[in-house]
C-alpha cells in the first residue's frame, strides 16, 4: 500500500482515535497545489465542490463511529510559506471533523520527541513517515514495538497539551 491508502485504511477502521503529528516546516515542495497557492489562488469555503477531496469522508466517518482524530504540527515562526499554505488550506480538515492544534518550536524545546511524522491509530498501529531533505515523501514504515508506539504517543499528547488549536492560532 502507498502512504495515502495506509492511512486511508488507519482512518476506516480505527475505532477510538488516529493522531498524527507533523514536525516539518515544509513537504512536497513541487506540489501543484501549492504552487497556484504560492500563485494567489486560495480554496473557496463557500464552494465545497472545489476543495472536497474523498479522503476527508474517511475523517468524518471515523468522527461519526467515535473515534477522536487529532493533528499537531510543530512550526517554527516566523513560518515558512509552505506552513502558511497548510494553515490556509486546513479549514476542510476542520470541517470534517479533524481537530488540528499549532505548536511554536521554541515552546517544544524540552519535549522528547521522535525524529519522524507519525500517524498512530488506537493506540496500536504506528505508521512512520519517512521524508527527504527537501520534503519529499520516501516511504512509510510500520512500527509494533510497544516501547515505540508508547514514546509517539506520549510525545503527541505532550505537544497537544501545548499546542494552540486551529481557530486560536494564526500565521502572519
């Protein structure tokens, strides 16, 4: 499976919770969609077509079983204009039922946390995310090590304890 359908399938059958934390200040950086953001275009909120993408239906899905999907993306400020990029385009994430919080990195500082993005899912499935220098995904890697999963998910509730959530936090 490819990241996306790993995480896609995480998120179908997860029953109490999928968190994911994100600690880089950039990723993809060729992707189209922020090139025409870097452009001037910017998602409509009002037009729910344009910026539906199917997997957010697996969010809501996961929302409506019970199962609390949570966010947290340590930035460094002033931000780059790739983090600027997600902050403007998480509304539909927001809007599915994903509740996404901001971290500033100097206030990270005496957190141990570990050196890749994860997704865990219930506790159990740990799926590392395995990026180049320059942001481009490689691959994802499955953790089972109960030693591991419970180092993520401790250093994922300690950044969600201080995070500032989505419609507190803001990008100037």
């Amino acid at each position: 499976m490819t990241t996306g359908a790993e995480i896609e399938h995480g998120l179908r059958h997860c029953k109490r919770s999928a968190v994911h934390l994100e600690m880089r200040d950039g990723y993809m950086l060729d992707d189209p969609d922020f090139h025409a953001w870097q452009a001037g275009h910017r998602l409509d909120p009002d037009d729910r077509p344009s910026w539906w993408r199917p997997w957010l239906q697996n969010i809501v899905d996961a929302v409506a079983r019970g199962a609390e999907v949570r966010r947290a993306r340590i930035v460094s400020e002033p931000v780059s204009d790739y983090i600027r990029y997600e902050y403007d385009i998480t509304f539909p994430n927001v809007r599915a039922g994903e509740q996404v919080r901001w971290l500033p990195r100097r206030q990270a500082t005496d957190l141990a946390l570990p050196g890749n993005d994860f997704w865990l899912f219930d506790q159990e499935i740990l799926l590392i995310n395995h990026f180049s220098g320059n942001g481009d995904w490689l691959d994802v890697e499955h953790v089972t090590d109960p030693a591991v999963i419970k180092l993520c998910s401790e250093a994922f509730e300690a950044v969600w304890h201080r995070a500032v959530p989505h419609d507190d936090y803001h990008v100037d």
